[in-house]
C-alpha cells in the first residue's frame, strides 16, 4: 500500500495519506477539499547485497562508538 504526497489547491497544506485502493477518495485533512494535486515524492532503497558506506565507515571507522568497527556503522 503506497504512501502519496499531496498538495490541497485549496488551502495549500501539503500532506502524506495511506492509500489502500484507487477509488479511494482522499481529501485535505486541514480544509476536507477534494482539489488536491499529487506530488513526486522522493524515495530511498537499499540494493539487495548492497553496502551502504556512509562519510563516518570510510574514514576507518564510526565515530558513535568505542569499537571503531560496529554493526551500526558497517
């Protein structure tokens, strides 16, 4: 079930909303408008057997930490 992003042309609030089917109908939650404009959203996913190596991994080691080589930071 995807999450979108919308902006009421209304009000101009821009909101986040479940949505579990397409003729589901959905509607401002600050003004109940219906005149709503969906946004692109932005996302983040992680490749299966992928590494993420973050600015902290690359330097030796994790900054959060007294290991220096945590599950956390690899």
């Amino acid at each position: 079930m995807p999450i979108f992003e919308y902006q009421c042309q209304k009000c101009t609030k821009k909101f986040e909303t479940l949505v579990m089917s397409k003729n589901e109908v959905v509607q401002c939650p600050e003004c109940g408008s219906g005149e709503l404009k969906k946004l692109l959203s932005l996302f983040g996913f992680k490749p299966a057997g992928s590494r993420f190596v973050s600015s902290s991994t690359s330097s030796g080691g994790c900054t959060s930490c007294s290991t220096k080589a945590c599950s956390s930071c690899h």
